[in-house]
C-alpha cells in the first residue's frame, strides 16, 4: 500500500510543564504521528494520557509549557520555529480547530454567524477590513452586514453542515442553541479558513448516541468534499472503527501502538489496547455469553510514572524487562508496538490473561 503524502510529521514530541512546588512534570513523551492528505487519524486513549496536550502543542497553545521535538512540521514548515505571528497565520487557515466544549469554546455574546464571517475574513481573500476598530464595531455596534461576502460564507456553512434555516440560526447566540447544533457551529467554524487539516477534540463530547453518530458522520462527509485531513481526539474506540483510517493509541503521555484502523482493531498488538477493545461489545474477543473486562487499577499520576513502560503496573502480562525503556517494534510497515512483550514469545493468550486477571479482581 502506498501512503499519501503526510501533511503533518511529529517526531520525539515532548511536553513538560513547570511546578513551583516540585519538579516539572512531563505530560507527553516519545510522540510520534504522521497525519496523511485525504485521511482521519484517530489519537485515542483514557483521560489524562496525553491526547489534547499532543493536539495543543502542535498548534501552540500551552501556555507556559516546553515543547520539544526532533521533527513537529506541517508541510515541511518546522512549527516550533515559528513566531507567534506567524502562528496565527496557521491557526484557522492551515489547521483548524474543534474544541470539545461549544459552550465555553464560542462567544456567548457574539452570534454565530459573527464567529464564523470573523473566521473567513481573516483567514480567506474577502476584501473587507480586518483592523481592531472595524472588528470591535461589527463584533459591539453594527453587525456584520449580510449582504457581506463573509456572511454570505458563514450562512452558507451553516448550511453546509446540517443547520436548519441557516440564515435565521446564523442571528441566534450559542446559547439559544442544541447541544449539537453549536458542536455543528464549532464544525462550520472550523472549516471557515479553508484548513488542510482539522484537529476536533473529542467533538461528540456531552451530546447523546444518535446525535454523535450525525456529527460523526458530517464531519467525515465534509472533509471528503472540503479535502480536509483530521486528527480525531476521542477515549471511544467505537468512534474510531466507524471514522478513522488509522489510530494512534496513547497511555499516560506515550504512544503504545499505532497502524491502520483495520490492522489494529483485528490484530491488536498491546495489552493496554487489548484491555481498551475487551471493553466494547462489538471488539470483545470474549464470548458473548460472558461478563465485558475491565483493566484493573488507573493511569499513574504524570508525577509518579512507574520506570520503563508506563502501563506495566496494570498490565496482567508485564515481567522484568517492562522497568526498561520502552523499545520501538515494526509489526508491519503501518503497525506499530511499544512493548517488551512483543519481543519475546508469548506462552499464553492475553485475552485469557485479561480473563485470569479479572477473576482474581473479583473474588477478592
């Protein structure tokens, strides 16, 4: 199979965070993603292992944080070289962005419309003024006017991504709004620069099964006629098998494994993605007749990570080696595995072990 071209290259990515009271606490470590043209690349794992820190950083908005790493490029363009203006000339119009709560992500006292004709005049070619005054007077007194090529475009997306009567919604504030409408604003919002890529962070957070599956499924049918790339934040497996090409699976701020979407949900590699796919219904390699699994215990705190890999104090197959550095191996070409296990021979089948490890949790 050959791999488009990659629009976004990560290599090594590190993000530590400075304490006053402690040492500085390292939330992300050893990231590796390459995001391809025309592709959905899932970035999965519970809270707290790094997703949105990942997302942030490549679009730097960590305030206060060091972000290193050998390679963090979009179109050959190293982002850690650039200034803070020449950031803002990315955001939005190269890589937009979908934050996983509307409510606080948008304007409370702006319309949507506004949000959105704010976005296409300062990152496309519409002819009308940018400046602070003119800005303040559209956002405070006058209004954008709607016969404007700006509003014309915010309607327009409004529409584009399933708003009802888009030119009536486009005068309404977030808050007159469904849950799903705004998360559908956030998505027009999005899509306003004309980006090659959108990261969405968890975007179905909060709205109910059916409306997930809608959103889920516009935001896919948009990005193939916008040819648009995504970075899909999600804890949900099940969201990845229904949307994305490939996944990259994080834990506790480092990647375990990644590959493509197939290779990963039929062979799945890592006992913590194992753990991750026994928990959903449709994946489960336990019979039907028997109880889900759960992987016992919690993410250590990024404080107090064990040595070596950070899920061997969970992991019902761990041994001596797992307190060394992880090591990188190849399953194929497009799979991925961090794991000490996958370099030596396996006596039992993990899912047993997972099985084993359950029952031992519950009689005690």
């Amino acid at each position: 199979m050959t791999n488009p071209d990659p629009l976004l290259e990560m290599r090594n990515l590190a993000v530590t965070f400075p304490v006053d009271d402690g040492p500085d606490v390292r939330a992300v470590e050893s990231v590796d993603l390459t995001l391809h043209e025309g592709e959905v690349h899932g970035l999965v794992g519970e809270s707290g292992s790094g997703k949105s820190v990942t997302a942030r950083a490549i679009l730097q908005l960590l305030d206060d944080a060091r972000v290193t790493a050998s390679e963090l490029t979009f179109e050959s363009v190293n982002l850690l070289t650039q200034s803070e203006e020449e950031m803002r000339s990315v955001r939005g119009a190269e890589i937009g962005m979908i934050f996983q709560d509307s409510l606080s992500a948008l304007n409370p006292v702006m319309t949507v419309g506004e949000q959105i004709a704010e976005v296409v005049r300062h990152h496309t070619n519409t002819g009308e003024s940018t400046g602070t005054l003119s800005e303040l007077r559209r956002k405070y007194v006058t209004g954008t006017d709607e016969t404007s090529a700006s509003w014309e475009r915010s309607v327009e997306l409004l529409d584009m991504v399933g708003i009802p009567d888009a030119s009536t919604r486009a005068n309404e504030y977030p808050h007159q709004l469904s849950g799903g409408q705004r998360q559908r604003v956030m998505i027009a919002q999005a899509l306003a620069g004309d980006p090659s890529i959108i990261i969405a962070d968890e975007p179905t957070t909060a709205l109910d099964v059916t409306v997930e599956a809608d959103i889920l499924a516009e935001l896919r049918d948009l990005c193939d006629d916008f040819d648009v790339s995504v970075l899909l934040i999600t804890h949900d497996l099940g969201v990845v098998a229904e949307t994305c090409d490939r996944v990259t699976v994080m834990y506790s701020g480092s990647v375990m494994e990644k590959g493509l979407t197939d290779s990963i949900f039929t062979h799945p590699s890592h006992p913590y993605t194992e753990g991750l796919l026994q928990s959903i219904p449709e994946y489960s390699l336990i019979s039907n007749d028997s109880e889900l699994q759960t992987t016992p215990g919690s993410a250590p705190d990024p404080r107090d990570r064990p040595n070596g890999c950070p899920f061997r104090d969970r992991c019902p197959i761990a041994f001596d080696a797992c307190s060394e550095p992880l090591p990188t191996h190849s399953i194929t070409d497009d799979h991925i595995i961090r794991c000490h296990d996958y370099a030596r021979d396996r006596t039992e089948d993990v899912s047993s072990k997972y099985q084993e490890t359950q029952e031992i949790e519950v009689s005690e």
